[in-house]
C-alpha cells in the first residue's frame, strides 16, 4: 500500500516541488492538505484530486489522528512553526518529516524529538540532497578517504532573492545561515563524516539596512575538526554561491553547482563525474515512506537536524561575540 502524505502549509516548496514529486513517488501519494487558505484549499483539491475529508486548517489541524488516510504529516511552514506543527503531528499519531532548519533552537528540536519518541513515530528531516547521486558520491570520496585524508572544504550557498518571513528573524531564526547556509554545514558533515569541534564567524556589511533590520545579510564562518581539518563557509542573501569542494591529501572533489532541485554538476581532480539527475524529494519522500513500512531507520533522523541547530546557533554565537565557541 503506497502511503497518505498531508502537506502542513502550501507554499512555494510544497507546491513548486513537494507535490509535483508526490505524482513521481511509488511507495507514498499526495493524500491530504492543510491550509489556512480556502482558496489554496479549493484550488488544491482539483488540481490534485484531494478529498474534503482530507482537507485541513490550522485549527481542526488535531483531528487528523482520526484519518487513516494519513500516515505521514510533512511540515512546510516557516521555520519558526516547525515545532508546534511537528509535535501536534505526533500527537495526532502520524509519522513526520520536517523541513529544514528542524527548528530555531535546540530545545525545540528536543521537545520534537521526544514527541515523536513518546507517540512512536518516526521523524526526518527534508535533508534531499541525502538522496542526491553527486551528493552521495562526495560522502562516498570522502568518508571512503578515496583520495586520503581531506584537509579543507569549502562550501559555500548564497542566493539573491529572500524576501517575507525569510527576513523576519522571529519566524526564520536568522537570515541565509538558517536557510541556505544550513546546506554548507550539512555539505561539510556528510563529506567529511567529522563533526566540528569549534567554530568562528563574521557577519558581512549590511548594505541594505532596511531590508536586513533583524537578520544577517550575508556570513562567513570556519569549522574547526579534532583532525585538524579546516571547513571554510559562506552564506548570503545578496550574492548567488553554489560550492561544495574538498581538497584531500591526493587530490580534489566537487559540485558547483552543489545543493540546487537540478543541475548539479561534480567534477574530482580526474575528471568529471558522469552521474544521474533525478527527482530529489521524491527519492526523499519515498525512502521515508519505505523506511516508516519496513521499520528501518531513516537517514536523516531528527537528531541529525538538531545536531545542524546546535552547530548553526554557535556560528551565530561567535558572530555576535567575535569569540570562537566550542561545540
Ligand atoms: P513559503 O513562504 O513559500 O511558504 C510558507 C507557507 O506557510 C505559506 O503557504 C504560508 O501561507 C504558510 N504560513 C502559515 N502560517 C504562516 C505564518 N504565520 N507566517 C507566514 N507563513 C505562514 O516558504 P517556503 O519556501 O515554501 O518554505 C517553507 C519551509 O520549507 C521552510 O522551512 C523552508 O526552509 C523549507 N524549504 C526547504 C527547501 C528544501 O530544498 N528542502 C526549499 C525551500 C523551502
């Protein structure tokens, strides 16, 4: 049976990606929505032939415990509503996956956790690039030591058009670090297999005060490794950056452009890499919905999306400091 997935809030990513992929996934389907919005509602239901039942708001949100129709909750509001959306899921006893950044603070991402751990259910995290084949082969090069020990990464994710709740810090937890920074960090653990032990950062000039009133616009930061390998990033809101390199004892690795839906390219210091593109978030959405029938772990559990919350709160720790904050 292939599993219901409800999509909690549908906005650019739930409906530009999520739900197009649902119509590509073979062991789960767009089965319900909710939504604040009786038009998106409307709208919704005839495009993807949604039943009133499985139909939501915000406030009858809870009693979709009572609608076997639905095995899975997939949370796509702003970051800041994660945690309610994600604990209220579990209660209602469904299964979850959670968009990143998990949430805006660790102790949000532990009450989550131990939501899902008290109803039973599984949790992940909207990590795609986890199901990506030029992703995984970095983690491969790297984890594998193919060409040996990696010195330095470099990763760096900036895009020019942010607007909305992406620049209200109450909702978004910060500005590109949560959003598009996230992906370095992520790059940078799933290469190196190596969690950071420190970590410093400088926030960049605001050349748009206004705009920028309550988030960074743009951040540089380094991660320091027990090995001594060194993990130099950049996020920002004004500047479009896409690269994920790792230069090794024998050599080099990487995607440029590295965390986009498509058109990720790799290349390693023998030549290109000649790998697939494929539909992410549907290999995403059906591996959770395999893991949830076969009762295997997912590998990109909550803990892993806490593990990024912690290390993106101490980057904004040494930023307002200017001291380096151990992890
Ligand atoms: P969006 O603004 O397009 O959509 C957010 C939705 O939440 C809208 O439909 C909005 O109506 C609804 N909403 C409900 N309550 C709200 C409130 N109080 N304030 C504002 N909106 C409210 O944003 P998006 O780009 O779809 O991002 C949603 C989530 O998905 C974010 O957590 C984001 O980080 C994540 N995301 C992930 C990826 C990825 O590649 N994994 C890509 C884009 C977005």
């Amino acid at each position: 049976r292939k599993l219901g997935i409800a999509l909690v809030g549908l906005g650019q990513y739930a409906g530009g990606q999520l739900a197009p992929a649902l119509k590509e996934t073979e062991a789960c389907y767009l089965a319900g929505i909710v939504t604040g919005s009786p038009n998106k509602a409307r709208q919704w239901k005839r495009q993807y032939n949604i039943p009133d039942g499985n139909i939501y708001n915000y406030d009858n949100f809870d009693s979709i415990k009572d609608n076997p129709d639905i095995d899975i909750v997939y949370v796509v509001l702003p970051n800041a509503l994660h945690a309610e959306y994600v604990v209220r899921a579990a209660k209602a006893g469904k299964h979850v996956i959670c968009e990143k950044p998990m949430a805006i603070t660790v102790e949000e991402c532990d009450r989550m956790i131990a939501a899902c751990k008290e109803a039973g259910k599984m949790l992940s995290i909207g990590y795609r690039l986890h199901f990506e084949p030029h992703n995984l082969q970095m983690k491969q090069l790297g984890q594998n030591k193919v060409y040996g020990e990696i010195k330095k990464i470099k990763a760096y994710n900036g895009m020019g058009d942010a607007q909305g709740w992406r620049l209200d810090k109450k909702l978004a937890g910060g500005g590109p670090l949560m959003d598009v920074g996230i992906y370095c960090v992520q790059g940078v653990r799933y290469t190196s297999g190596r969690e950071p032990i420190a970590v410093t950062a400088k926030e960049g000039p605001k050349t748009d005060p206004v705009k920028f009133a309550s988030v960074e616009q743009s951040l540089t930061w380094q991660m320091e490794f027990a090995d001594g390998m060194i993990a130099e990033c950049r996020t920002s809101y004004s500047e479009e950056m896409n690269l994920l390199r790792a230069e090794a004892e024998r050599g080099w690795f990487e995607l440029s452009p590295a965390y986009p839906y498509s058109g990720i390219r790799g290349k390693t210091s023998d030549g290109p890499m000649k790998l697939p593109q494929v539909n992410q978030q549907a290999r995403q959405m059906d591996d959770f919905a395999i893991a949830v029938r076969s009762d295997r772990p997912t590998p990109v559990p909550g803990e892993m999306g806490r593990q990024d919350v912690k290390i993106l709160q101490a980057i904004y720790k040494a930023m307002e400091t200017g001291q380096r904050v151990e992890i």
